[in-house]
C-alpha cells in the first residue's frame, strides 16, 4: 500500500510519539481511526451515489454493445438483410412506384 514498508511505518509511528507524546497517543488515534471511518463512509456514499446516477445508462449501452458485436460477428448477415430491404425502401421513398429509378427517368440516363 503505497510503498510504505514496516521500516517506515516504524519511523513515522516514533515521530508521532515524539510529535504528541506519549500521553495523548490513545486520543490521537482514536480521532485518527475515527476520521478515517467518516471518510471512508463519506466516500462509499459517494460511490453510492454516483452508482446510482449512473445504473440507467447501463442497459441501453448494453444492449447496444450487443447489438454492435453480433453485427461484427456476423456482417454478411446484416449486409443480406439490408439488401433485400433496400427495394423496400425505395419504394417508400419514391411513393411506391417499383420502376422508378434514382434519376426520375425510368431508368434511362438524361440526354
């Protein structure tokens, strides 16, 4: 945990002694461990929180992460489905007329 071995828990435990003394050691550390315990419950309500604000976005990303991966899994599969509803689409587009072609010609090139 931070790099911090026994040799230097050592040292820093002998200069709060030297720092406080003695006498007040055991009303340091109970403030100490009980600043500690405040802080981390604040940070769990924190994560709480934020958790919480955070879970509605979970399941459409999901879904969406799904949805993207069995497309990539499977991309000659989508490219089918789309080609047969390409027709489809076009007729919606023109107003159903089938013969009907991107330049409004019935097929023929302009002139």
């Amino acid at each position: 945990m931070f790099g911090i071995g026994f040799p230097e828990l050592l040292v820093i435990a002998i200069l709060i002694i030297l720092v406080v003394g003695p006498e007040q050691l055991p009303q340091v550390m109970r403030k100490s461990v009980s600043f500690i315990k405040e802080a981390k419950r604040h940070f769990s309500e924190i994560q709480t929180a934020v958790n919480d604000q955070l879970e509605p976005m979970k399941k459409p990303l999901s879904t969406f992460e799904s949805t993207i991966q069995q497309e990539l899994q499977h991309p000659d599969q989508k490219m089918a489905e789309d080609r047969q509803q390409l027709p489809t689409d076009l007729q919606v587009e023109t107003g159903g007329s089938s013969s009907a072609s991107p330049h409004g010609n019935s097929g023929r090139m302009p002139s």
